[in-house]
C-alpha cells in the first residue's frame, strides 16, 4: 500500500489555527504517503463579498493574482486552493435544477483537482471525501479513484443550507461511496442503513498539544479570578449548546465563576449570561493557547442542548479536557455513554448539572487525574490512522490494500 496516495476534499481549511477530523487524518497519513489536501473551493457569492476570514481571504487574493496554489506543507503533505469560481446555486428550490448546475460545478472543481493530482505525479490514490456533499457528489466518476471514500463525523442536515438538497443527495452519495468511515458509534449505525461497508474509526486528540503532565502558566484573564472556575472552550452557538442549562448553573452558585472561551452567536450575545457578574467571555482564542486556559479549569463542562446535530456526534473538546487531566462533568448525550461514561459526569437536567459539578470538585484527586489522561492517551491521530486502514482492508475489495 505504500504507493497509494491520499486526496482529500472538505469542509475545513488545513491552513487555520484549528485542527479537524479531515486535518489531523490528513497529517497522520503524510507520515507514510503522499497526501494532497485539496482546500474547499470559493464560489460566486464569497468571491463577491467581503469577508473577515483572512485564510479565505488569503485564497481569494491568490486567485486575483494567479499565484501559484500547489503548497507543500511537510515532506509528504500538499495542499492545494482551487482557482476556478464555483457558481452559488444552493438557494435554488427543486433540487432536479440544483442537480444539473452542480454537475457543472463539480466538473469544473474535478478538473482543478486534476491538476493538482497530475502535478504532483500521483498514480493511485483513494479520495475521501469529508461531508463535502454538494460540491465533491460526482467526483468518483469524474475523477475515478482507486476508492472513494466518504467521512461521516458531523450530522450537518440538521443546518438548513445543507437540509434543502442533502436530505436528497447525501444517502445517494453515501450508497455509491466504497466505503463509510465514521467518528461515532451513533453515525456508524446511521450509514450501515444505507452502505454495509460502513465502519467506525472513532476520533483523535493532538496529545502533544493537550498535555496533562506540561505546567501551563495561568492566563491573566484567570488569574485574576476567585473562587472555583467553571469553564467551557469551544464555539458558543445555541444549536449545540444549551444557554438556558448555563444561566441556570452560573445562578445557581455565584461563588462559581463560569469562564466560556469562544466566538458567541447573535443569541450568546443577547442572552442573560452578559448579565450575570460569575460569567466570563474570554473570547475566541489560539488552539496551541487552550491547553493553558483548560488547566486552570477546576471542572470543565460540556453544557450541550440535545437535539438531532448533538446526538450522534463525538466531542473532540472531551478528549481534550481528559488529556489535561481534568474532571468533566458534560451532557448525557448517546454518544457520551458509549465511549466516555467511565471518566465523565453525565448530567441530564439542570439540576444535575450543579450536583455533579459539586462532585467533581469534591472528588477530583492525582488518581483520577493520571486515569483520565492515560484514558484520553489511547484516543491518538495514530490509532485513528490504524482503525481507518483497517477499514479499507474490511471492504475486501482488493488484496494490494492488506495492511
């Protein structure tokens, strides 16, 4: 298998201070073959608009300037920014119509990859595809890789861009795809109903990064804090988290400082949580800067609003919190019980939300600590590679691919 290469199209920029599920896969298979990482391409509309994105804002220049768009990254790793103007057709109502323009937009997104691939010398390659549902739909056909593999990690229908023409084309992206990778037991069995070569890989921690044995110095916005600090990082969006569960928490024990790290929503900067004194927002922060901030959490939570994008989806922040070694207290969600519930306080209602914050507090000792990080230590980007390899060797499609 070694002379296999890897194409991946995504949602999700390699190039940002965040890592995600296609990132981190990406990396951890450059360290044995050729990746190419092919970043989403900018349609009409972004291209017309400003934005405050400065990694696409960066791509637009480029294309503005005909620069060259092949980076290399690392010894085996490129990434590449498409140059073709993809047209922005999803407000489109019959999704027949919307069908016939994205063929268009995925040959003139097919032929740039193309490029890319024929520049880089690449031969045999699997291309997987991270919930890119509208824009990568025909590039098996087009591009005809060894595999086409489909990467499963977010439930993105319950968003209304992606409900009016993926509820339609993703189950039919998913049953013609070779094989079904997901990060989470719940989605697993959501694609086994659709594609029986669909398996779980489940989800990596950058444990270098989250290290519970590293001393973090405190940050002044914590420093300057008394009494037991309560805290979440992570975006601050209603559609996941759930506001009423946070104000309820912060006025049930004002002796609590409840710290959220994060960009907020419209609806986290009108609600009553900039109204209460034991709230603080820190803000959007650097990813190598969190590991600072969640060592100085006395207990980190995970405060989701269960509904159909939260119930299925792994939480790469609970491994997180687990690899610096601190007690997390987090909703009872599905997901939660399969994999986390030996090392987590799962709460189901507001009130039990503050008990097991109480516990944790009460219990936390170096014990539970050490579990906790050696627990997390088995959720690496290398254990992730593993499971994935392995499922390409399950597909039992083709001896070359034994690993």
């Amino acid at each position: 298998m070694d002379d296999i290469s890897f194409v991946f199209v995504t949602l999700q920029r390699i190039n940002t201070d965040r890592e995600s599920t296609s990132t981190s896969l990406a990396k951890e298979l450059s360290k044995n073959h050729k990746v190419l990482y092919v970043n989403p391409p900018i349609d009409r509309r972004t291209m017309l608009r400003s934005t405050n994105d400065k990694f696409i804002s960066a791509h637009i220049d480029e294309i503005k300037r005909k620069e060259n768009n092949l980076h290399k990254l690392d010894d085996n790793l490129w990434m590449y920014n498409p140059h073709s103007i993809l047209e922005s057709i999803n407000w489109i109502p019959s999704t027949k119509i919307f069908s016939m323009l994205n063929l268009v937009n995925n040959r003139r997104f097919a032929n740039e990859i193309g490029k890319a691939i024929n520049a880089l010398g690449i031969k045999k390659y699997i291309l997987i595809n991270d919930k890119d549902i509208f824009r990568s739909f025909h590039l098996k056909e087009l591009l005809n890789p060894l595999y086409y593999i489909y990467l499963y990690r977010d439930y993105t229908l319950a968003f209304d861009y992606w409900k009016r023409h993926g509820r339609v084309l993703e189950p039919e992206l998913m049953k013609k795809a070779d094989c079904i990778v997901c990060n989470s037991h719940g989605f697993t069995e959501m694609a086994k109903g659709i594609n029986q070569h669909s398996y779980y890989i489940g989800n990596g921690c950058n444990t270098d990064l989250f290290n519970g044995y590293v001393k973090w110095e405190k940050p002044a916005e914590l420093a300057r804090l008394s009494g037991p600090v309560v805290g979440y990082c992570g975006a601050l969006t209603e559609s996941r988290l759930d506001i009423d569960l946070l104000v309820h928490i912060a006025k049930s024990r004002p002796q609590w400082n409840l710290v959220l790290v994060g960009d907020e929503s419209p609806a986290f900067r009108k609600s009553a949580l900039h109204h209460l004194q034991n709230v603080h927002f820190l803000g959007k922060k650097n990813t190598k800067d969190m590991p600072a901030y969640i060592s100085h959490f006395d207990v980190c939570i995970n405060p989701q609003t269960v509904n159909e994008l939260t119930r299925d989806n792994y939480p790469l922040k609970i491994d997180e919190y687990l690899a610096m070694g601190r007690p997390v207290v987090a909703t009872a969600t599905k997901a939660m019980y399969e994999v986390f519930a030996d090392h987590v306080y799962l709460a189901d209602s507001n009130e039990s939300y503050v008990r097991n914050i109480e516990r944790a507090l009460a219990e936390d000792n170096d014990f539970l600590k050490e579990a906790r990080v050696s627990f997390a230590n088995t959720h690496t980007w290398k254990n992730v590679m593993g499971r994935f390899l392995n499922s390409l060797k399950m597909m039992n499609r083709d001896t070359q691919l034994a690993v």
